[in-house]
C-alpha cells in the first residue's frame, strides 16, 4: 500500500515549456486535489476531482489543467510554464467529501527558469 | 474573502518547554478545521475538529476549536527535538474548499 505517489520529485524547466505532473492513489478514495506550497503562503487549492469523471478549480487555477483519468490517477498539466509557477506542488486524496482528512503525497518541486 | 492567519509565524523553544500554536480564520461556509505537521515533505494529519470545545487529544499534542471566537490552538507539551516542523493548519470553507493557513514554523532547541 504505497498511498499516494507523485512523479516527478524534481523538474526544471524553460518558460513556455510543458509538462504534466502525474499523481496516483491507491487507497481507493473517491477525491484528489492538486496543491502549490510557496513559502510563507501555506498551501493553496489548484483544482479538485470530487469523483471520478468530474474536476473543479480551487483557489489558483490560471495556467493549469488537470484530467481524471480513472479513480486512482489525477494529473496537472502546466501548457505553458512561467517563473511564477516555481513551486512545490502536492497532490492529496480523501476518501469522501465529508469529515475526512487528506492524504498526502511527497511532492514534486518545480523550477521555472 | 475567507482567509486562516495562523500565528506565530515562528517559533524557537527549548525542549521541555510547552508550546501554543494559534490558527484563527474568516469564512463563509465552516465545515472543519484540521491541523497537520510538515517535516520534509508531505503534511501529515494530526487533528480534525468540528465541534466547539472538544478537546482532542494524542500523546503530548492537543487541540480545541472555539466556534464563537473562530479560532483553534494547538498544544504540545514536553517539546522533543522531533516536534520541530511546520504545524499547519486548515479550514474546510464549503465542500472540497480547503484553505490553509502560512504555517507556523516551530524550532525545538536540545
């Protein structure tokens, strides 16, 4: 039981350029989330699947994208990176959307050049 | 705009002292307010709380909400040198609405 697992732990990449970050679970939780941690700013909210087949935007959505590809695989797609998304980028799960907390993964750093 | 301000910022202590953390918040729409501890990596959970004034409680840590007041603490006696890490805390704002705090950054000194 890995819980949740994030590749890649390091990236670095040019403005312009594209990636996706790929998160998966394996607890069969039914919500995933996409956070960014920036010092001294605590996490804030990119977008969320509440199940599978369905994605919203959190707090900071512009210049992301995310596919729920099945009930375990969560990914965010950054098409054209810029300095300003150098983060930490976490992704989480839940098992519902009710009174549980999240799980965590252990990150993926990303450095926009 | 609903917002969590968590305080101090930082925090250096000595082990054995006993600590207090404070997370206050703002929203529109409280469902919960969870606290989690940051070492390397990922957060890992320490406490959910909904209910005002019930105490929760692991080992040497605990911690209560104050409804009235819109603020929780979190307490950690008998500090150990493993308890530096960044203490978070959050605020379920409406469903799947999770607002975190900045975090206060606590340095426990042998």
């Amino acid at each position: 039981n890995a819980g949740v697992t994030q590749t890649p732990k390091f990236q670095v990449l040019k403005t312009g350029q594209s990636m996706t970050l790929q998160c998966a679970q394996d607890m069969n939780h039914n919500s995933m989330y996409w956070y960014r941690q920036d010092p001294g700013m605590g996490l804030r909210l990119i977008y969320y699947s509440a199940s599978e087949g369905t994605t919203d935007k959190g707090e900071v959505p512009n210049g992301y994208n995310v596919s729920r590809l099945n009930k375990r695989e969560f990914s965010l797609r950054l098409e054209s990176a810029a300095p300003s998304q150098t983060s930490v980028y976490f992704c989480a799960s839940r098992p519902v959307t009710t009174t549980y907390e999240q799980y965590f993964g252990p990150g993926t750093r990303l450095t926009v050049t | 705009e609903d917002k969590v301000v968590q305080s101090p910022l930082s925090l250096v202590v000595h082990e054995g002292d006993t600590v207090t953390l404070n997370c206050s918040y703002e929203v529109t729409n409280f469902r919960s307010l969870l606290w989690y501890k940051q070492e390397k990596k990922a957060p890992t959970f320490l406490f959910m709380l909904t209910s005002s004034g019930i105490e929760k409680k692991s080992g040497r840590l605990s911690s209560i909400l104050d409804k009235k007041e819109l603020s929780s603490i979190l307490n950690i006696t008998a500090t150990q040198t493993g308890d530096s890490a960044i203490y978070l805390c959050a605020v379920e704002a409406g469903v799947n609405d999770m607002r975190f705090g900045a975090g206060t950054r606590l340095t426990v000194k042998p």
